[in-house]
C-alpha cells in the first residue's frame, strides 16, 4: 500500500510537470511572434557584425606575432650574426634562436600569469599557471574581441627579442650554458615584473589600468628596450672587453647578413608596434605609419651625421640608424603624429650615433654590438620624447570624470607628463641594472660567465658547440 502510495505521487508530479510545459509552450511561441522580422534581422546583424570584428582582430594579431618572432629569428640573429667575427657567427646566431625555446616554455610555465595574471602593482600572480584559464575566452581587461590565448602569444613574442637584444653586448665571450641561466632568469625576475608593471592589469607603471605612475609605453620602450639596453651594459661592464679590444681591429664578418636581418627588423616592426594596438581599427595605422616614418628619418638621421664627420656613409651606419628610430619610436608609436615621428627619428638617429660613435669610446667599455647605445640610449630618448608629442588628437588617454578628453603630451599642454615618463625611465633602469649585477653574479658563481682565454680566441662556435660557421 505504501509503494503504491509513491507510485501515485511520482506519477501526479511527472503529470504536473508535463502540463505545466505544455501550458508553457503557447507563451513561448507567442513572445517569439511578438519580435518583429525586422528586429531579427537587425539581431542577427549585431550578431555578425561582432564576430566579423573579433575574427578580424585576432587574425591581424595572430599576423603580427609571427611578425615579431621573425623580428628574433631570422631577423635578429642574421642582424648580429653578421656583426661578429666568423668564428664566433653560429654562436651569436644560436643565442637568438634557442631563446625562442627558451623563453617559450618559461612563459608557458609560469610567465605569463607573473606578467599578466592579476596580483599586485608590481607582479602579477599565480591563475595562469601552466596555461590555466589561457583559452577561446578573451580577458576584457586586455581585448574583449578575441580569445587571451592570442594575447598570450603576441606578448610571448615580445618576451622571446627582448633578452635576445641582450645577447649583442656580451657577443664572442660569454659561456652559453651561463647564457642560458642568466636568461631564465633574467625573464622571471626582470622583464614579467616590467611587463606587469607597464601592461598588466593593476600594474604601477599603466596609464589606462594602473595604480601609481601613469606613463605612456605604447609597444615596449621601457619594458623591451630600455631594460635590454641597460642589461646589456651591465653585462658587458661585468665581463669584461673581448680579448685585444679596443687595439686589435674587429670589424663585421658580413654586413651583408646584417643588412638583410636590419630589413627583416624593419618589416617585423609593423607587427611589434601596430600590433600592439589590439586591434585592427585606425589606431593600427596610425601605429604602422608612425613605425615607418621613424625608421626612415633615423636612417637618414645617422647617415648624414656620419658623412659629414667620416666623409662617406656607410651601409653598417644606416642600417643601424633604421633600428634607431623603430627603437625610439616604439614607446611612442600609438601616441603621435606622423611629422612628430618624423622628428623623433630623425633626432633618435643622430642622438645614437653619438652614444655609438662617441660615448662608447670615452667610457671604454665593450658593448660588443651596441645593443646599449641603440636600445638602451634609443629607447630612454623615445620614452622621454612620447611625453612631449603625445597627444589627444591620436589617443585619447585620459579624460575626466565626465568622459571628456584630457591633454596627452606636452604639446597638448600636459607638461607633467613629461615627467611620468622620466619616472618610469629610472624606475626600469633601476630595476634592470640591479637586477641584472645580481643575476651576473650569482651565474658567476655557480657555473661561471666567461669561456677560457684559448676557447675565445678559437671561437665560441668551435669552442661551445663543435660548429664553424663556413667551411671554406
């Protein structure tokens, strides 16, 4: 009796339930009759206009980050393969390419959720750990038009060039088993704090999203260029010249290579800095159009100063003052006018060929292929330059508490930026050359930097990888 009594109630709920759905239907058929044709239409529109946009976002960065890995490999590493000398040209170009390994699996690891996960101003934490949460899903924090996988991977490529320009400095010296420790490193502990502290959501240094300093820092001059740059320095400072430097003459082995990786450079360029716009709207070109006018400035920047102080222009000088201009006008690309880049590059060419031609010699130190007189001169000089010529007219950064715009730059009449930007230029140096000496020191002490006196004058391709770079 009392199973049948359970039997009747099931049934009497399932009943229930089975009318109260039929009951339902007729209301749902009818709230869909009451939306017109049109406004279906107009829906479906919306619908698809959305996702045409986010396609086309997410292509155009899925584009640009193989632009900036092409930028390390082979732009880079055929750019300073052809610097040194012959013995050492596998050696230098090996640096670049294992770096792609490299810092690949540290961002897969743990990189990018220090960089970009949320935490605190000055690092980021732990959610995206081994990828975690990194998939189809965009972060509205950084894009909200296509998934955080594809930032992921456009910021990855920015970490894999930025310690491979380090590599020019300590080039035909440095062990590459403490090249490999000392990069690790120096990723955790010095670009994914700067990264987080200039891009990350929170971060000290972010004028859209921070909490302290609001500087500008469109596509990585403080966070790429300077760090690299100044890093650099302490390298070649803490190593020590090459052997025979600066009495025994050390020309490139081929300028040929150099002058198609410096090309290379400069096309991979359009993705470093129009990508970095995250989107594939104006403020691309804008960014892409910048790039080129400062390149093609700096280039003539360098030449003429050169000629008239030698008496003839080089190609090695114009090569290296396009990378000038791409170098200072990367912090700046998203913020200016076209004839403002033209200035700066024009001004970042000449100003580099000083720090190359001139400083070096004065100080005496070994920056075996200036990455510090062109990235870290270049990119301070570009950081300081985007606080003068930003203006409201390209990107509207701030604005009030009624959404009106605010001045920019100091052209706009926002002379304090100026002085945001040269906080954020000494924090990164600070950080960098710090953290760098430290880093130094402790590879030194563990495994050592330098490789011994008869595997240099061998050359570290013989020497560190059984390899020569021509058999001839």
């Amino acid at each position: 009796m009392f199973q049948n009594r359970w039997l009747i109630v099931t049934l009497s709920t399932l009943f229930l339930l089975l009318a109260g759905f039929a009951y339902a239907q007729p209301e749902i058929i009818q709230a869909s009759e009451s939306v017109s044709p049109t406004e279906a239409r107009i829906a479906r529109l919306e619908a698809q206009l959305e996702a045409s946009e986010g396609a086309a976002d997410n292509s155009w960065i899925l584009v640009c980050s193989a632009l900036v890995l092409m930028m390390t490999g082979p732009g880079l590493a055929l750019f300073y393969g052809g610097l040194v000398r012959k013995k050492n040209v596998l050696s230098t170009m090996m640096q670049s390419f294992v770096l792609m390994a490299i810092v690949t699996v540290v961002w897969a690891i743990v990189g990018f959720s220090l960089a970009f996960a949320s935490g605190n101003p000055f690092i980021g934490g732990f959610d995206h750990l081994f990828m975690n949460g990194v998939g189809a899903a965009p972060d509205p924090d950084y894009s909200s038009t296509f998934p955080l996988q594809t930032f992921m991977v456009f910021q990855l490529m920015f970490a894999i060039i930025t310690p491979a320009l380090i590599t020019g400095a300590f080039a035909e010296r440095m062990k590459f088993s403490a090249m490999v420790l000392f990069m690790i490193l120096w990723v955790l502990f010095i670009y994914c704090p700067l990264a987080h502290m200039v891009w990350g959501k929170g971060g000290f240094l972010n004028a859209f999203t921070g909490n302290g300093i609001p500087a500008l820092d469109f596509a990585g001059g403080t966070v790429v260029h300077i760090s690299s740059g100044v890093s650099a320095l302490i390298c070649a400072i803490f190593l020590g010249k090459r052997l025979g430097y600066p009495k025994e003459p050390m020309p490139p082995h081929s300028v040929v290579l150099s002058t198609v990786g410096a090309c290379l450079l400069w096309v991979g360029w359009f993705g470093f800095n129009a990508g970095s716009a995250l989107s594939s709207g104006s403020l691309a070109t804008s960014a892409f159009v910048t790039t080129h006018f400062s390149a093609a400035a700096a280039t003539l920047g360098w030449v003429v100063v050169e000629w008239m102080r030698t008496g003839k222009p080089s190609v090695l000088g114009a090569i290296s003052g396009s990378v000038a201009g791409l170098v200072a006008i990367t912090p700046a690309a998203g913020f200016v006018t076209p004839m403002s880049a033209l200035l700066i590059g024009l001004i970042s060419g000449a100003f580099c060929y000083f720090m190359v031609g001139k400083v070096k010699g004065w100080f005496g130190y070994d920056d075996s292929l200036d990455a510090f007189g062109i990235h870290g001169a270049g990119g301070t000089l570009g950081a300081l330059l985007t606080g003068i010529f930003a203006t409201g007219a390209i990107n509207e950064v701030f604005t009030n508490a009624k959404g009106e715009a605010l001045p920019v730059g100091f052209i706009d009449g926002n002379i304090g930026q100026f002085f945001n930007q040269a906080a954020g230029v000494l924090i990164t140096i600070v950080i960098a050359a710090v953290g760098s000496y430290v880093i130094l020191k402790i590879v030194n002490a563990t495994i050592g930097l330098r490789v011994k006196e008869d595997e240099e004058i061998t050359g570290l391709d013989l020497s560190q990888h059984g390899e020569e770079g021509y058999n001839m």
